[in-house]
C-alpha cells in the first residue's frame, strides 16, 4: 500500500448493497425491454462491476507477485466460469435447441459431452453474456502490472490520465455526430472504468465525492432528455454507450453516492454498538453480494426459460414498470437457488481437484 491509498478492510455493507444493485441492473438489461428510464438505469450496472474490480484489486497488485495473483484468480474467477460454461455446453447445445427442459437423457448426453464442451469454452463465448468474462480474464492479464504502473502515478499525473480517457471517449464517440472522425479508436475499453476504480482509492479523488455524484446526476438527466428528445443523436453514438462520458460519469456518480451514503453510515456509527437490525441486514447484503458473480453466470439460461415460460402478458401489459421488477427479482431468486447448490456442491469440487492436483506441482 503507497500513502494515499485508502480501502476498508471491513465488510463494507454499502460496496456489497452495490454489487448486488449493478448484478440487478445487468439481469434488467437483458430482460425485455421497459421504460426509458428503467433501461438507463440498469445499462450502469455492467461498467460498475469493472470499476469495482478495479477498487479492489488494482491497489492490492504488485508486478513481483503475478504467479500468486494470477493463482489466486483461476480459482476464484476462472474455475466457476468453467464450471458455469460447461454446464451450458453440456445442459443447452447437446438438446437440439437454446433452452430445454432437463431429463434423464439429456444430462447422460451431457456427462458424455464435457471434453469437448471444456474445449470450446476457449472458443468464445458460450451464450450471450459471457463476453464478460473473457474481458475481465484479459484485465486479469495485465492487472499486476497496471497497479504497480497505476501507484508510481503521482496524484496530478493519475488526475491527468482520468481526463485523457475522458476526453479521448468523447472525441471517439461525438465528433462522427457531425461528420469527423476521430482516428483512435476505443483504446482503453472496459480497462478505463478499473482505473476509475483505482484512482477512487486515492485520498484526492474520495475528496471529490460530492463533485462526481453532482456531475453523474446532472449528466444522467441530460442523457434521459436526449433518448426523449433527441433519439437520433442516441442512435449514432449507441454503439459504445458502454465506454463513452455519459454512461462513465453516472457511473463514478452512482459510485461516490454510495461511498458518500457509507462515510455517513460508519461515521454516525463510530464506537457506537451495531444494532440487531444493522447486523443481519448486513448478513444478508454480504450473502448476496458473495454470489453476484454466480448469479451473473447463470441468468442467461433462466431469463431465456422466463421469457419462454413464464411471461405473465396481461400484468405486462397492465404495468410495464411492475412487470420490469417482477421479472428482475424473479430471475435474480432463480440464479440464486441455483448457485447456492451449483457452487457449493460442482464448483466446490473442482476447486479440491484443482488444490489436490497444484499441491503435488
């Protein structure tokens, strides 16, 4: 840790209310669409998991220590990404078709397929939504050396790169609104939103809290009244709405919110005792916060059965607000059952193996 690097050891109930949030917001981007509003909302929830990956690990790197880095993140992050693209591989595809009740047949079919179906997780992506992890497995790659390059930045110099990206996003994306092509292209990508995640762990930019929330407002307002007024210019710079100013400052905004939400919480707490109340819900924020990455893996396969299934078209209909919450919360339950037996029974087996076989290396 370098001087000016502040993150909580403690089980911060507000970054783990976070997580569970953005997991929420990405099971809404792939559900049907909804309001404007609601859809504007839930596009934040994926850049937030980038920044948070970022805050918590990015500090913790060092460029001497990438075997036991690298180690550390295969079994956390790859082997249940495995397990979850296997069971994809070998539960979907074998079936003749993208979603298919199980049965006695198919799982037997499945258990034959699982070679080849670990093979192809190295193909590309196995359903829709785990383009992720081979972005977030890629940042992986070059995390031990980007925070050691990341804390050498004095606070001007890191305050410089935040503005360069920044800057260079809006360039990208804007100026072929009005005919001029920028000639760089996305050349930070997904990585930019972890630097933001870093440089909120330095005490000059947690200074700036109350600045970024006001200017991710201010910002996220503007970017409702263009989809309303406007949508041909939204039209034209959609195709990197993930990576482009309006969408990374209400980000860092709904980020320094809750920062802001937890100084006062803990604060108003010091040397005080936590209540009752406070302790389990901070149990039960912590529980779900821990199966964020679970949930993510496997809501592609039940939002695909609840679009098929389970689609309740008359409150759909009557409500479309009520239906995006029904759907979201419905699904997040779902993937949450399954991961509980998932994780703790398949994943939890593989991780032995895995230990069993790297202790005798």
């Amino acid at each position: 840790m370098i001087k000016g690097i502040k993150i909580s050891e403690k089980n911060d109930i507000m970054l783990d209310l976070l997580r569970v949030l953005a997991c929420l917001c990405v099971i809404g981007i792939h559900t049907p669409p909804g309001s404007v509003l609601f859809s504007r909302v839930a596009v934040l929830g994926l850049p937030m998991f980038f920044l948070l990956t970022g805050y918590f690990l990015l500090p913790r790197c060092n460029g001497d220590e990438v075997l036991s880095f690298y180690k550390d993140r295969f079994e956390k992050i790859v082997i249940p990404f495995l397990c979850y693209g296997l069971f994809y591989r070998c539960w979907i595809y074998p079936a003749g078709k993208i979603i298919c009740v199980p049965n006695k047949g198919i799982i037997l079919f499945g258990l034959k397929y699982i070679p080849t179906a670990l093979l192809q997780n190295f193909n590309g992506p196995v359903y829709f939504h785990f383009w992720f992890m081979y972005e977030l497995i890629a940042l992986y790659l070059i995390f031990p050396f980007l925070g050691q390059g990341l804390k050498a930045l004095s606070d001007k110099a890191l305050r410089s790169l935040l503005i360069l990206m920044v800057v260079t996003q809006a360039l990208v994306d804007y100026l072929p609104v009005v005919g001029v092509e920028f000639p760089f292209q996305h050349y930070f990508g997904w990585m930019m939103y972890a630097i933001f995640g870093y440089a909120f762990t330095r005490e000059f930019l947690q200074k700036k809290y109350k600045t970024f929330a006001i200017v991710g407002g201010i910002v996220f307002v503007l970017q409702l009244a263009v989809y309303k007024f406007l949508p041909e210019f939204a039209d034209k710079v959609q195709h990197s709405s993930d990576l482009n100013p309006w969408m990374i400052l209400p980000v860092c905004g709904w980020f320094a919110i809750m920062q802001m939400l937890s100084l006062k919480l803990y604060g108003s707490r010091e040397g005080k005792p936590a209540s009752k109340g406070y302790e389990v819900a901070r149990h039960i924020i912590g529980f779900l916060a821990a199966y964020t990455f679970s949930v993510y893996m496997m809501q592609g396969y039940i939002i695909s059965w609840w679009n098929e299934s389970c689609q309740l078209v008359a409150l759909q209909a009557a409500n479309i607000h009520v239906w995006d919450f029904v759907t979201i919360f419905s699904v997040f339950g779902m993937c949450l059952v399954f991961a509980l037996f998932y994780d703790n029974i398949v994943v939890a087996l593989v991780k032995k193996i895995y230990c069993l076989i790297a202790s005798k290396i």
